[in-house]
C-alpha cells in the first residue's frame, strides 16, 4: 500500500511539475507589443464606477440601477472583452520577470486568481442569462466581474509604475 501511495504521489508531483513549466512558458512566450496589441478597449470610466461601487460602499448602496450596469460595462461586449483580455493581462505581468521576478511572479498570481473570479461570474451571467433563471442574481455577477478586472488593471499598472516606468505610460493608453 505504501508503494502504491508513493507512485501516484510522484505521478501527480511530475504532472503538477510539468503544467506549472508549460504554464511558465505560455505565459511568457510573447513580446511586450504583442501582448499589449492584443488588449480590447473597455469604458474604463464605466467599469471603474461599477467596481469602486462594489469595492467601497457607501451609505446609499442601491445607487446604480441593473440598466445602468449594463451600460457603464459595456453590455455583453464589454463582458466578453474583459475576458479576453484577462489572459493579457496575466502575461504582462508575467513580462516583468526581467526586471524583478520575484514580484512579477506573485502579482501575476494574484492577477491569475482575479481572472479566475472574473471568468467564474462571466459564466454565472452567461448561465443566468441562457436559461432565463434568477436575473435577480445577474447585477452581482456583473458587479462581481468588473471589480475583479479593474483589481487585475491595478495591479498591473502598479507593478509596471514601480518597475518598467518606461512602458507604464503606454500601458495606461491600453487598459
């Protein structure tokens, strides 16, 4: 039993070695231009409302109406946008690795795990909105999404400011 324990461990240990590597490699395998040419624009000032609204309450919390979050996001474009440009964002920072590895390795961490949180409410818009069920939930998830992709446009700008202030004023253009 305890051979048997030992094997599956090291499968699973050599599996989990191999995804992080290959992960590491697709996360870093472009250029700088390429990476930022790829980021769609997004009504930042719309998505800003809606996130610091959800990020800071306030004392009149109903003050965006679900219409309104639909606009000041974009709407479905807006939505689909913020997804694609995820996986962009994580490899910018990812790209700071030359400059200081070790903070462009725990931001773009904490990047991955903002998109995560993105993608998991754009799926519960998506699921919600398909099968016409619980449309009261929707405005969460819409207020759920925005501010995981303005933490993630924080956080890379912020990495960016302290550490390529070169590029940073060409990526504030971008985000």
């Amino acid at each position: 039993m305890g051979i048997l324990v030992f094997i599956v461990f090291s499968v699973v240990l050599t599996l989990g070695i191999v995804i992080v590597h290959w992960n590491a490699r697709r996360l870093t395998g472009e250029d700088w231009e390429t990476l930022v040419a790829r980021i769609q624009p997004v009504p930042f000032e719309g998505l800003e409302k809606v996130a610091l609204d959800y990020l800071q309450p306030q004392g009149n919390q109903l003050l965006i109406e679900p219409e309104e979050l639909w606009q000041l996001v974009g709407g479905f474009d807006g939505l689909k946008r913020m997804r694609q440009n995820a996986d962009s964002i994580i490899q910018l920072a990812a790209y700071v690795r030359y400059w200081n590895f070790d903070e462009s390795i725990v931001v773009a961490e904490r990047i991955r795990q903002d998109a995560v949180m993105l993608k998991r409410a754009l799926f519960r818009i998506h699921i919600h909105m398909l099968f016409s069920m619980r449309k009261l939930h929707v405005p969460f998830h819409v207020h759920q999404a925005a501010s995981s992709y303005y933490l993630m446009t924080r956080r890379v700008l912020a990495l960016y400011q302290t550490n390529q202030f070169v590029l940073y004023p060409r990526l504030i253009e971008v985000l």
